[in-house]
C-alpha cells in the first residue's frame, strides 16, 4: 500500500493535524498498554482506531528538552535543550509548526505548563501560542509548578477551533495534569486515592475524560474525520523506582518509555494495529511530513514510521537517550544510553546492562557479566553521540530567562538556578548518579522546607548533605541562598565564597554573593560582583538591573539610568525594564519620558499583569499634583497584583495628608497583612491611632515594632519623634525626652533628613 493511499481522497490537500502531548505520563499506566490501575476508556477508543506502538522511547526525561525533540524531530545532542529554565531553542532551529505553516497551515499551540512558555524558543512557527501564565496570583512557585488544568487548556483550543478549524489546520494540545503535584479533581481523587499511585492514577483518568470532551466537540464540528491525531509523551515518571520519586535524574524505563498512538482519519486498514518494534519520539515528526508529502529536511535524525507500518523496515535500530541534570545541577555525572533489541546499556560512573526482556524493572545489572555485548553497546553509543552531535548545540547552552519571569519566579519562591551549568574542571571522576540518589532527594526536601519558609529544619538538613559530599555546588548555593533569605548576610557571603573556591565562575553564586553584598550595604564590593557578572555574560540584563538600585541608593541616578538603558538595549521588548526606565525617569524629574516609557510597558499588558506599573502611573500622577488619578491608578495596582503591599503604603499617606485618617487606617494595616516587616507603616499606622487618642499603648508598641525591624535613618527619625509625642500624651516626660533627644541626635547627623512619606527608596518603586 502506498503512502498516497491512505487518505481518504478528500483529505490528501486538506488533513488537519492535532498533536496530544500529555505530560509526565509512561505508558505502562494507560489501559491499552496493559495496565489495570486506572480506567482509560477515551484512549482505549483511539488506540482501538488507531496505531499504537509498544515501544516508544523519549530521548530525555525532562519537558522542555522532550517536547524540542518531538516538533524538531532532532535529538537534544543536535537542538541542545538539554533542560528545563536554563536552555533556548535555538531560531535556526526547524520546528514541524514552521514548515506546516509555509504550506498553508493555520498553527496554534495550547500549552499547560510555564516550562513550555514561549520564552524558552519553542513558540517558532506557530500562529497562536497560549502561553499567558499569570505567575502574579502564585505565592510560592517552582518553575514545573505554574501550570493550568487540562480544561482550560482544551477550552482555550476548542474556542481557537471553532474560529479556524475550517482552515487547513496543525494544533499542538499539551496537557500537563499526571506531572506533580498530583491533584487530581473530583470524581477522580475519590475514586483513586488511597490505592498504589493512586493520585497519580487519578490524574491519568481525569485526562483521560477530557480527552474524551475533545473528541465530541471534533465529532460535532466535524473535524475527527478530517483530522489525523497524535497522542503522546514527553516522558514518564519513576513513581518511586530506583529511590527516584519524579523524572529527570535516571534515564530507566520508567522514565524514558512513553506512549504513541496514531489515528489516521477514516476507515483504513491499520486501525487497531499494535506495532512492536522499538520506535523514538524523534519519530513523530518525520512520519507527519511522509504521510503529507512533504519533504524532511535535512536535519531531522527521526524517521518516517511509515515503512515500518508497511512492512518494509522491520529491525530495531538503536536509540540513544539521556539526562545531563544531575551534572548541570549537582556536578555528578550526566547519563547517556542505547537501546536496542531489548538491551539497554546505560554509560555512567558504573556502567549498566540490562536485559529488557526479562527484566523490564531494570534491577539485574548483566554488566559484568555481558562484558562483550557491553562493550558493543558502549561503541554504539559512542557512535551515536558522535553522529547526531551538531557544534550548533552549542548556542542554546546557557540561556538567561527574562527579567520579568526571573524576579517573578524568585521573589515568589522560587528556589534553584536557571543559569550555571557545572564546566569541566580538574579533580575527581563525576559522582554516579545511583550513589546519589538518597542525596538528591535530601536535596530536594531541603528546597521544599525552604519554599515553605522552615528554615532551621532546612539548614538542618542541608549542612548534613554538606557533611556528606562537600562538593555539592547546588546544595553551596542552597546553604548561601538560605543563609541571605533570612538576612544572616555575613554567613551568606563565606558560602557563595566557598563554593567559588570550587568553581570561580559559578554564575548564581557569583550572582548570590554580590545580592548578599548588595542586601548588606556594601555596595562597593555588590558593584564589583555584578560587573563580574557581566563580564561572564554581556548579554544577561539582571546584573545591569541590579546595578542601578544599587546607583539609586548612593543618589547616582544619572549613572541608574545608564544601566537600564544598556539592558533596554539587549531586550527592548521587555516590559519589566521599561517600567524600570520609567521609574528612573521619575527619579529624575523627567516626567514626560517617564510617562513615555511607563505607558509603553502598560501597553503590552495584555492579560499577564505587570508589578509596579501601575504604581509608578500613580507616583507620575502625583507628581504632577493629579490626585484622583493617582488613586486611580494606586487603585489599579491593588487590583491587578493584589499581592503587592506599596500601593496600600502609598495611598495610606496619600489619605492621611488629606486627614481622612478612617481611610489612611484601612490602607496602613492592609499594607502590613502583605509585608509585616516595612517598618514606616507601622508608625504611621502608630500616629494614626495617637492622632485619634483610642490606644496609646498600641501606638508604643506599634512604633516600637518598628524599630526592631531596624529601619533607615529617615525613618529612625520619625519614629523617635513620634514616640516622644507618644510617652508625653502617656506622661511620661523622661521617655520623651530620651527619644526627642535621639530624635534631634540622627537629625544631626543627617542633615536634612526627611520622614519617611518623602523617602525617594520608599516612594519610587520598579
């Protein structure tokens, strides 16, 4: 049968293409391939009208770098996304949405999860990319965390179809849900919690209706038979197996085996075909373009499945498949692997063989005992590695996320470096991952007792990892980051130090180390770290940002605005340094080339709000005596990052000048719900409650409590006045001397200082 025939005529100009992958999910917990823990009836139905292939195997057990290699049909040795955060799909990269899209079709991506956002390169090619994650509305995140339920995902892309689906179409669905945490809605936690892997389970079944959903509005729209589908994985999940919990550390069945099922539209002769034959995920994109007509291109390392299915091609060829996490994270050795004829062979510190015939949990290391079959499979490897490595790889190694995700991700909590990838360095061979393995999950419980801000049992647990392996750079890093989040800066320092002693060109600890120094007023030394930084990475913008707060403090706005101008110049596109630029403007007194830039940022809002852009509007407002639209504005902010306590601060004082004190009262004390430690709230909050003469001890210890937040100068000398005011109201005439006295000290000392209300720091915010 050839290729041409088998499509209903109709189709063979006109067949949409609608590409499922499901995230975190291995294909022996689906029912179709055997497994009885869950119920998997819509699947079932595709498998049953469709190809489903037994052997499947992704080339790395991580979304980003999975997904890559699925629309490249290239191995991450050649595209170079090797993991989440810290890689780019390089432009010069040919994604399968590309060429669809020169031949006339419409594309449209709807993606589950940040870890596919846009910003990471895989957005080329496509019309539509639902991509807009709101990371505002999370208080604690990691970056698989910001993710949305597999409805919404389908709701978004039956809407774009019903607007485009009468076009030629190619629709990329990725469903995140079966990835942790494992949530699963009702019916399904009921119906499965409690049973082994249950929630998991739950999660696969949940999917499993949606998908179910999706194939009757097709039915409805008159689509399913116009359309070929495309179900799949990126990877599995080790759910427990070998110590690991998740994915991404082995490369074991577990992880890398995934499922495929391919529903060609109409009757046909392969529906219900079950194919043995071990095939990759590098495969699905050469056998959409062989089944169109359309050409390879030359890149493509996958192949056409179609001489498979027609009995032309019958051998299984070798598949290489790999994890370089534990290595880019931890500095042990990377994994890389060969599967063929039901061998695997696994290259690592302590290689490994296993027979996938007989022993498919991979527990019985033949090793040593297969020593010539071993070293036939380490040859393949090698020769794989060397075939389909491209020097273009390269260019996606070290990638800088955005600053707008970058400060969203890490002031909400997320814990981990995007950016250092462990070098080649002199000293002992690479730790194996398997002797790691307890060590890595210490680790990861040490990030979760940090994100949940539980510090003494963290550091706890971290300094015994330490204990353990000293070489640890990521758990350095933790230790650093742990010590700084709790303002123990000093500590801080001697960590990033010590893990630089190691590596001096470790990005974050570099990075880490000139924050630490930033964070403790030396700011001589923060500069020099942050020049560092740029002389590692010209193009990353964070250092440049960090650079002009650190100008502002010392009243060196001019030198300010030249950092934010150099990184406006590596990414004008970013509406974070726009707002920036924005504020520096301000600081200036350049009102309307602050306006100029504040509107821009405003302007490509859309749907993701933008923190403090509207509060800068507001200062502008102000600025120009414009009250009511400062409220306004202030007003906006509340509303579109409710999280953010400075418009509650600012409009506090705004009513308190105009003596609405009711007003300014609510505002204070909503401030402080969000940021207990912003010591000037309280003592405004303290006046407030003097000025009204309900509590006067509530006041004392309202500004008291402001004082052991250690505040500024300016704000040290307003509240010793107001405690002077406070003990004279409670007759307590030596109190009040003693803070007047204070008061009239600092005042000396500073010339000129100010309340805090007219504090430039407190007022201009980026």
């Amino acid at each position: 049968m050839a290729k041409k025939n088998l499509l209903p005529p109709e189709l063979k100009d006109h067949l949409n293409i609608i590409i499922i992958t499901i995230d975190t999910l291995r294909a022996d917990h689906l029912e179709c391939y055997g497994y009885k823990g869950v119920k998997t009836p819509h699947i079932n139905g595709l498998a049953a009208q469709g190809i489903l292939f037994e052997q499947v195997i992704s080339p790395v057990p991580l979304t980003l770098p999975a997904h890559c290699s699925i629309f490249t049909g290239t191995y991450p040795l050649y595209h170079g996304v090797r993991d989440n955060g810290s890689f780019y799909l390089n432009p010069d990269q040919l994604t399968l949405a590309e060429i669809l899209k020169e031949k006339g079709y419409k594309t449209a991506a709807f993606i589950g999860a940040f870890v596919l956002d846009s910003r990471w390169g895989l957005d080329q090619g496509f019309d539509y990319y639902y991509d807009n994650f709101d990371l505002t509305k999370y208080k604690k995140i990691s970056l698989d965390a910001v993710q949305r339920r597999g409805d919404e995902v389908l709701r978004e892309a039956c809407r774009w179809l019903e607007t485009t689906g009468r076009e030629k179409f190619m629709v990329w669905i990725h469903l995140y849900d079966p990835h942790t945490p494992y949530d699963p809605p009702e019916p399904y936690r009921s119906l499965y919690q409690g049973r082994p892997y249950g929630l998991y389970d739950g999660e696969i079944a949940y999917v499993d209706q949606l998908i179910g959903s999706f194939l009757n509005f097709l039915r409805k729209q008159n689509l399913l038979e116009k359309t070929l589908i495309v179900l799949t994985s990126d990877h599995g999940e080790s759910l427990g197996e070998h110590k690991e919990s998740a994915h991404g550390f082995f490369i074991y069945e577990a992880v890398i085996r995934v499922p495929l099922i391919i529903r060609l539209p109409g009757e046909n002769s392969f529906r219900g075909k079950i194919i043995k034959t071990q095939v990759s995920s590098l495969d699905i994109m050469p056998t959409i373009l062989d089944l169109i007509a359309v050409a390879n291109p030359g890149s493509i390392q996958g192949k056409s499945l179609w001489p498979l299915l027609l009995g032309r091609e019958k051998n299984d060829r070798p598949i290489y498949s790999e994890t370089f996490y534990p290595r880019y994270h931890y500095g042990w050795s990377e994994l890389q692997g060969v599967r063929q004829n039901n061998f695997k062979f696994i290259a690592a510190p302590r290689p490994e063989l296993y027979d996938l015939s007989h022993d498919p949990g991979e527990k019985n290391n033949l090793f040593d005992q297969k020593k010539s079959l071993s070293r036939k499979m380490q040859k393949e490897l090698n020769q794989l590695i060397k075939h389909f490595s491209s020097q273009k790889a390269e260019a996606a190694r070290i990638q800088n996320i955005d600053q707008d995700s970058l400060l969203k991700l890490q002031t909400l909590g997320y814990i981990g470096s995007f950016h250092h990838l462990t070098r080649e360095r002199p000293g002992p061979k690479r730790a194996d991952p398997k002797d790691r393995i307890v060590l890595y999950n210490e680790i990861k419980l040490t990030q979760f007792l940090i994100s949940e801000e539980k510090f003494e049992a963290a550091e706890r647990k971290i300094r015994t990892i330490l204990d353990q392996d000293p070489s640890v750079l990521e758990a350095r890093y933790l230790l650093g980051y742990l010590l700084a989040k709790q303002k123990r800066y000093e500590e801080a320092i001697k960590e990033f130090q010590r893990a630089l002693e190691v590596d001096p060109e470790y990005y974050e600890a570099i990075f880490g180390l000139a924050m630490a120094y930033k964070e403790s007023n030396q700011l001589e030394a923060a500069i020099h770290g942050f020049k560092r930084l740029l002389d590692l990475d010209p193009k990353d913008t964070k250092p440049y940002i960090h650079l002009a707060d650190i100008y502002q403090d010392m009243g060196k706005n001019e030198l300010a605005l030249e950092m934010i101008k150099a990184a406006v110049e590596i990414d004008p596109e970013s509406r974070f340094l726009r707002n920036r630029l924005g504020a520096i403007y301000l600081a200036l007194g350049k009102l309307d080339e602050a306006e100029r830039e504040i509107r821009q940022a405003l302007s490509q809002e859309r749907s993701q709000p933008l923190l403090n852009a509207h509060f800068n509007l507001a200062l502008l407002h102000e600025a120009r005596g414009e009250m009511e639209l400062a409220i306004e504005a202030y007003r906006k902010e509340q509303q579109t990052c409710p999280y953010n306590w400075r418009p509650d601060f600012n409009l506090g004082l705004l009513f308190f000048r105009r003596k609405d004190l009711v007003a300014a009262e609510k505002e204070f004390r909503s401030c402080l719900e969000k940021n207990d430690q912003y010591a000037p709230a309280y003592l405004f909050l303290a006046k407030i409650i003097m000025d009204k003469g309900e509590n006067l001890i509530e006041a004392e210890r309202l500004a008291l409590k402001a004082f052991n937040l250690k505040p500024d100068l300016p704000t040290q000398i307003f509240g010793h006045f107001l405690l002077a005011d406070i003990y004279h109201r409670l007759h307590q005439p030596e109190k009040a001397n003693l803070h007047l006295q204070k008061a009239r000290h600092l005042e000396a000392l500073k010339s000129g200082a100010q309340a805090p209300s007219d504090s430039s720091k407190n007022r201009l915010n980026n």
